[in-house]
C-alpha cells in the first residue's frame, strides 16, 4: 500500500500568522517627508505616524510655524500648498 503525505500538518492549522500592523500605525518611529523643493524633512515621533502627518498638514494650512518645522519652512519658503500636499 503506498504511502500518502498531506502538505497539510496539524501545526498548519493550529498556528494563526498575526497580521501585519500598517506603518502607518506604528509608534516610535523615524519618517521622512519630502518637500517640492527638493528638501528632506527628517522627524521622529512616539505617536502614530498618521496623526503626526495629519498634525504636519493642520499646521501648514494655518500657517503655524511654531508647532511644526515643515510649516515654518513651506511658509517662509513662499510654497505652503505644494509642500503640504507632499507629506501625505
């Protein structure tokens, strides 16, 4: 009689492969933004990386130059839409 060998193991079927967590959800992290002027805004932050985008965004929108480095160059550089726009 021959011997026949599932592909399949009692382990494979057992064993639940977590998801992976979206970088977007990560926390600490270093990100970079690129900005239309060829720049590279490098940060580094201990919240999500999409509230600290969303953040960066807010701030160029109002001009708020204070609360965020990529704000106060886009204004100060006379390009707050193009900028913005790149730290999607």
């Amino acid at each position: 009689m021959p011997l026949v060998k599932s592909s399949k193991t009692v382990r494979s079927h057992l064993t639940k492969v977590k998801d992976t967590i979206p970088i977007t959800t990560e926390s600490p992290l270093v990100y970079n933004i690129p900005c239309s002027c060829g720049k590279l805004y490098i940060g580094e932050t201990t919240r999500k990386l999409k509230q600290r985008v969303k953040e960066h965004q807010d701030a160029c929108k109002r001009g708020d130059e204070k609360d965020s480095t990529i704000a106060e160059h886009t204004w100060q550089q006379h390009h707050p839409g193009k900028s913005c726009r790149q730290s999607q």
